[in-house]
C-alpha cells in the first residue's frame, strides 16, 4: 500500500492507486499466488483516509471484474461439443 512498512504522514500522497492495486492483483493472485497488502495503522491505530479510499476502490473494482461466476451451475453450459444440455454440477 505504501513504499514501506510502516505508517508516515508525509506518504499518504503516496499510497498506491486503486488502479495499481488491480494490477498487483491480477499479476499475483491471476497468477495463482496471494496478494500480501500490508495495510499498516497509522499512530491512533486505524487505517488511514488514503489507504480506506484506495482498498474500497479496489475492493468495488474487484468485484464489479470478478463478480460473476462465469462456471455457475445454474445457468451455464459448456459449448465443447456435448450439447446445450450439459450441465456443470458443483461438487457435493
């Protein structure tokens, strides 16, 4: 979220874009890997202003992206040659 690992003042100008966050997101966990923010409080304990308005962008991003599950059993199909028919069963 912000250069280092501890909370400064002086790096709220600083804190990584929505925009940014996306594409650490898609270049690790589209990756397979984990997405590790290290989101630290500032001097009272909380998270700051710029670092609250930077996750719930991200976090609307994120879920306006990969929202929608694309293999929901209730509505799709495979058009793999097995017919409109098919359906995907979720695993029990």
């Amino acid at each position: 979220m912000r250069p280092g690992w501890f909370w400064h003042a002086s790096q709220d100008s600083q804190v990584k874009t929505p925009a940014k966050l996306l594409d650490l997101y898609r270049t690790s966990v589209g990756r397979n890997s984990v997405l590790l923010l290290n989101v630290p409080p500032n001097r009272d304990g909380r998270i700051s202003d710029p670092d609250t308005a930077a996750l719930a962008s991200f976090g609307q991003t994120v879920r306006a992206t990969y929202g929608t599950n694309l293999l929901d059993p209730s509505g799709g199909f495979l058009a793999d040659g097995r017919g409109a028919d098919f359906r995907v069963e979720p695993r029990r």
